[in-house]
C-alpha cells in the first residue's frame, strides 16, 4: 500500500570534516493535508533548522519493511514553495513521479496564506 503525508522536519544543520553541510533530522510534525500547519509553521519555514517534505511510503507486508522516500520543497526565484517532479530515496537516487495534486496542493495553500496578509 502507498501513503503519502507532510512532514515539516525540525533540523540540525551541521559542516562534516570534509566541509560538506549535512544534517540531522531531530523531529517530524506530520500531517495529511497541508492546511493543518496553519500560518505559524509556514513563516517558520524559513529559517534554516526547518524543511517541509512529502513522504511517500511504501509498506510492505510488515510495518518494519516499509520503504520511504522523500520529495524536499525549495524555493523558486520568486519566493514561492516548489516541490520536485521526483521522490528522493534515502540514497539520493530519483525514484518516483511525485504526484501533480500535490503540487496544486501547495500551490493552493500559499495563495490563500498571501490573502491573509
């Protein structure tokens, strides 16, 4: 069975010995829809500790076997909320299309938080 869910991943951001910026993941706060978060969490999406992903999960037949994958938000030159066409495996190889309602999903969400402003 495939399941999707939000995730805004609370972050250490950290530079390893070779120089390169890694980090570790503290805590998730998940949900099913995006309009769950309301407008707190999305202007503390900005600052570097934070990152909003969607999980697609693979389970397979016992809950120790599940597969996920990840498709990380960034942001485009207009300062808008973009996800990937693909998921992201835990190895950093492309997996699967990251479906288009999703994409209207976030889409959607900030343009009603520019109306709240």
């Amino acid at each position: 069975m495939i399941e999707y869910e939000w995730s805004i991943q609370e972050q250490e951001v950290y530079i390893d010995e070779d120089g390169v910026e890694c980090y570790d993941i503290l805590n998730h706060d998940f949900a099913d829809r995006l309009d769950q978060y309301g407008r707190y969490q999305w202007e503390e999406l900005d600052g570097k500790a934070y990152q909003l992903v969607l999980i697609r999960r693979d389970w397979a037949s016992d809950f120790m076997n599940q597969e996920m994958d990840y498709a990380e938000t960034y942001r485009d030159d207009s300062g808008f909320w973009k996800l990937p066409e693909k998921f992201t495996n835990v190895n950093g190889i492309d997996t699967f299309k990251v479906p288009k309602k999703f994409h209207i999903e976030l889409a959607k969400i900030q343009k009603g938080l520019d109306k709240q402003v």
